[in-house]
C-alpha cells in the first residue's frame, strides 16, 4: 500500500496526520511540555490479538483482519482511503462496460518488487489466476461458483488487463482491497509456498527475518532506497501477537506496547488507568434472514414475523450480558452512517406484547418451532436470544454443528443464521453480494431494498441523495427483517499518549491504516 504515500496519496496522509494531531493536541497527547519533547520514533510495538502471520506471509491467505499487518509489505489494486472509500493504488484508472460484466484496469507499472521486476498485466494475470487455489481464501468469492466469481482474465497490454466476470459485478473494486487485491511478486506467484517464509511485496516494508520470532513478534523494517518508505513516521513496527485480553491491557497500562487492539468490555479499565483510548464502530451485528421466500415454512415470506422477532429481543439486556461495552442497536445502517434512523431503535424497542400481536396478525398466535445451527463462536450469543424468542411462543431448538461445512449449509436448510457482522463501507457489496447474494439461497425479491440501493448508486456525487437513499435502504431492510440488528462493535484502542497521537480510522474499519499512525509530537 506505499501508493497511499507516493504522489497519488500524500495528501491522504497529510490531512490524516494534521487530524490526529489536532485531536492529540486537544487531549493533552501531543502537548511537549507533558511528554517531555519529541517522541521516540524507533520502534512502533503494536499489541493485537492474533497471530498476523500464522500462515506465512501470502496475504491472500488472509482477512481483512490482517490487512494492518500486510499494507505495509504489499501493494493492491486498490485500498481504503481515510475515509473508508475504495481508491487506486496499484491501478490508475478503471473502467466497467456497459452491462458491469467486465472491469479493465490500467496499472502502475513503476511499482517494483525486491527482485527489481516491475509490475505488468501478464503478473496481475498470474495472480488472479490463482483464484482457483482453495488455500487462497480472500480468492474464494473469485473462483468458479464463488458469488463474485471471475470467469476470465485477460492481458490487453502490458499494463492493462480485463477482468470478465460470470455474473454482472457494479461496485467490483471494492472486492481488490487488501487482502484479496494484493500483488506478490514473479518469485512467490509462480510458486505460492515461497511465501511461507519470505514475504514478496512491492510495498515500503519488510519483514526483518533476524529479529522476527514467528508467533510471537514480527518486526517491520523500511527497505533501503524506498521513497514511500519515508513517510511511514516510525523507523521500524513490531507486531505482538498477546492473545489473551487482559494481557494486552495490562501491556498497554505497562508501557510494553505502545498501541493495542483491545475488547469492548475493558474499556474503563484502560481510562481509568490514564491510558489513551479511542474506539471506531461501524460494525452491526446481525441474525440474518436466509429464507425470506416461505421455502422452509410459511411463516418466513411475512415481515411480520421478523419484525415480531426483533421487538421480542431486550437489546439493552442481551448487550450488557453477552457484549459490555457495545452499541444496541435496531438499525442496520451504523449510528455514524447518514442513513442511520433514531426513530427504528424506538419502533422496534423491546416490546414482546406487541411481537405476539404481530405474530397473531401474521398468523400465528401459538408461534411455532424452528431450529437454528450455531458454532462455538455463536453458542452464547443464541442461548441468550432463545428465552427472548421462547417468551413471544417462538421456541428455537439450537443445534451444534459437526463441521465447518454444515455450518455454511444452513444457508440453504434454515431459516435463520448468524449473527452476521457488516460494515457499510460498501453498501452496494452488502445488498447485492449479501442480501441478494449468499443469503439468499432461495431467490427472495424485495423491491424497496432494490430502489434504494439503486438510487444510492445513481446518485454519486450528490451527498443529499445519497443521504436520502441510505435512509430509505436502513428501513427497507428492517422493516422487511432480512437483517434483524443486534448491536453496534466497537473497536477500540489503548495507546501511549505520550508516543502516539490518537489513532484514526479509514471509515468503519476496525483497524487504522499503519502509515497513518503518527508519533504524539
């Protein structure tokens, strides 16, 4: 991601860092006379709380969980601006054809790779070209039968090829981001398990292998004679993975990391302790609707009996037992998206009489019984929703699922799943490689999701329309209970406010973007 930096993104940075040192200035962080002069700017020591680099160092083996990690060693089509749009980076321009179904980009080819290759079509094919890979999973929507699945690609010129896919795909770039817009270089393209090891990017930042201990810390070093790589303020970053949550608190309060990402729930210890903390939302968590069509029983083709669900659950309760510290929410947009709606958090507030009177309305006034799969990672989370449900006469038998395969299957064989994280970043993404996409096994229509959506499309550019458009989608789509909101996530973040000044965030992300992070004077 160094193109963030370069010519196409100094001013990115520069308006992130006068930013966040105007923020720092007004909590004390960046004020000399109480950090004692300049900050050290030798090492950055991030606390987070996975291995970034469990599987070696192909990033298309990940997430955008490591995307912080990555964006430094490797360049991408395009990445995520301050503001959480989806720019260029490695493409200068882009274009789709009429009907969406191809995407032609035009690339930087002075990017360069360590072993002096520069970036062409023919390396962006070979790539790409690996989406079939099943150990590449940011690919996985890429390949054949994926919903975002590239049929073809094809190399114009030198620096240009046309990406063909199998289904029309408005709005594709948002999908070659980091991780899955990542290019590695000839050496690790051409044989994938070379990044095992060794990283291949065109970015600023390497991997420094003699002082990199794997799992326990990854220390990010500037390569010498990368113009990109002075912007990056700190000399070097070193990435701690500290699994357990109230370790990476207690190193923050300690002083042995410098920022780190920590759980909702520990939020008041870090204040209390003086530390610097801020936390970014935008994440909602949802149960999603997968038959919206009656398919699996009638009762699923009537909003009511969503709506019914939604009002029967104590958001307030089930977030303060299950998820201290985050939002409630019944809105599908977040509190901090121009689509948000005060007035759905208190239509659909906990009110199980009027859920059984919509249930009585839909039909059904003894309920009925369903059952729902769940994981060990969505146990609590839908024991706690059961009594809710069980209360308005809709009894939900949980069922533990023998593999990771049943679990996606339930998408075609249950009415429910979940819950379902979604930032907003790209609603076009949501509504139509979510809500029309894999959710929707059974082929539901909803028309008021549609014209939204497609007003908010046409209407680039025009702030006041697509304020609008986002309103009417946030409705449309809890009002029709294909998503039923839980609660907003947080990420929030402990730092050294005398070394760092207050992080900042590309729009709803969890995660900062690395060259953002600045030292607090």
């Amino acid at each position: 991601m160094s193109r963030l930096i370069t010519a196409r993104g100094a001013a990115v940075i520069a308006a992130v860092a006068v930013s966040a040192l105007a923020l720092a200035g007004c909590s004390g962080a960046g004020d000399p006379s109480q950090t004692g002069g300049a900050a050290d700017t030798s090492k950055l020591v991030i606390g987070l709380d996975s291995d970034q680099a469990a599987l070696g160092y192909d990033p298309v083996r990940y997430g955008s969980g490591q995307r912080f990690f990555f964006e430094g060693i490797y360049d991408s089509l395009f990445l995520l601006d301050e503001d959480g749009q989806v720019v260029p980076d490695l493409v200068t321009s882009f274009e789709y054809n009429e009907d969406n179904t191809q995407l032609t980009l035009d690339l930087d080819t002075t990017a360069t790779f360590d072993d002096g290759t520069a970036l062409s079509a023919d390396l962006v094919k070979e790539n790409l070209d690996a989406r079939g890979n099943p150990d590449l999973s940011a690919y996985n929507g890429f390949a054949s039968g994926g919903q975002n699945e590239i049929s073809d690609v094809t190399v114009v010129d030198d620096d240009t090829v046309t990406l063909t896919f199998a289904a029309p795909q408005p709005g594709f770039e948002a999908n070659l981001v980091l991780p899955a817009g990542a290019i590695v270089g000839p050496t690790g393209a051409a044989d994938r398990s070379t990044l095992d090891t060794t990283p291949d990017g065109s970015g600023p930042l390497t991997v420094d292998e003699d002082a990199t201990v794997k799992g326990n810390s990854y220390l990010l070093v500037k390569k010498e004679g990368s113009d990109a790589a002075a912007d990056y303020p700190f000399d070097s970053y070193e990435f701690r993975p500290v699994l357990d949550p109230q370790a990476r608190v207690n190193a923050v309060i300690s002083g042995e990391v410098d920022l780190a990402y920590i759980t909702a729930d520990t939020q008041a210890q870090v204040e209390s302790a003086g530390v610097g903390l801020v936390a970014n939302g935008g994440t909602v968590q949802n149960i999603v609707a997968f038959d919206k069509t009656g398919a699996l029983g009638p009762q699923w083709a009537d909003p009511r009996v969503y709506q019914a669900l939604s009002m029967a659950i104590d958001r307030e309760a089930f977030v303060e037992a299950i998820h201290p510290g985050e939002l409630p929410t019944a809105n599908a947009l977040p509190a901090d998206n121009p689509g948000y709606l005060p007035e759905l958090d208190e239509e659909y507030a906990y009110d199980p009489d009027a859920a059984k009177d919509l249930l009585a309305e839909a039909g059904y006034p003894d309920g009925f019984d369903f059952t729902f799969t769940i994981s060990s990672a969505s146990q609590r989370d839908l024991e706690a929703l059961q009594p809710y449900w069980e209360a308005i006469g809709v009894n939900m038998t949980l069922k533990n699922a023998a593999s990771t395969e049943e679990i996606f299957a339930v998408v075609q064989t249950e009415p429910l799943g979940g819950p379902l994280p979604l930032t907003w970043t790209n609603p076009l993404g949501n509504v139509f490689g979510v809500l029309f996409g894999f959710a929707n096994f059974h082929g539901a229509d909803n028309p008021e999701i549609k014209a939204a959506a497609g007003a908010y499309g046409a209407a680039t550019g025009d702030e006041a329309a697509q304020t609008a458009a986002l309103k009417d989608l946030n409705r449309a789509i809890v009002d029709s209970g294909w998503l039923i909101p839980l609660f907003e996530q947080l990420a929030p973040w402990a730092y050294n406010a005398k070394k760092v000044a207050e992080p900042t965030f590309p729009g709803a992300e969890a995660f900062p973007i690395l060259a953002s992070i600045q030292p607090a004077s």
